[in-house]
C-alpha cells in the first residue's frame, strides 16, 4: 500500500479555534494519510491533539505521531509577533502510528520513515 501526504497550507488553518483544527488533523489521520501542516502548532495545539487522540484509540485507529519544527529567532520582530499570539514560521507533520515508523528531529530537519498500514 502507498502511503499518501496531505499537504495544508497555513491558510487553511488562519481563523479556525483550537477544536476545528484538532477536528479536521484528526479526520485526515484516520484515513491512514500523513499530514503536513504548513505552520507549526502552538504546545497548547498540540496538547489538545494528543488528548484528543487517546480517547480515541482503538484496533482500527492505533494513535498517532506527531513532531514539529518552529522557528527559533528571537529578534524583535519574531517577539512582537508571538506576544500578539501569530506565528512566525514552521512546520507540523501528524500520520498515524501505525504508519510513522520513526521521527528523528533536531533543531534544523526533521526526518520520518514510513511504511504500509497494512490494509488496504
């Protein structure tokens, strides 16, 4: 079986409450795809996300994986920018676990192995 990335862009997400963005992360997730999100989630996003998602594991839905880069300038402007609750830049890659064989992230890459779900 392929594995299929769904690219968001940020724009997707602009506007929406912490619940719609968990909802919409966690409905392309349980079709088996990976999911790319153009901007990083806050911790409070990504907190919400995991809760979310272990009351809902089950044999047909194993959880997911979950890592994120955010970028760490800490000028002014990327201050002002965070004080008034924007983001600044980065990225979040969410798939199931059954298919996210493994993360590995350091402050500049991230990489992710995947591998078949095993259903098709």
């Amino acid at each position: 079986m392929a594995v299929q990335i769904e690219f968001l862009p940020s724009k997707s997400l602009d506007g929406k409450e912490e619940g719609e963005k968990v909802k919409l992360i966690l409905n392309t997730v349980k079709k088996d795809r990976i999911l790319v999100l153009e901007s990083a989630l806050t911790p409070d996003e990504e907190k919400r996300l995991i809760e979310k998602t272990m009351g809902m594991v089950s044999k047909d839905f194993p959880g997911i994986e979950i890592a994120s880069l955010s970028e760490t300038s800490v000028g002014w402007k990327s201050t002002l920018i965070k004080f008034l609750g924007g983001k600044t830049s980065g990225l979040t890659v969410v798939g199931p676990s059954n298919l996210v064989k493994q993360v590995k992230r350091d402050p500049d890459k991230l990489s992710l192995w995947a591998g078949s779900a095993g259903r098709e």
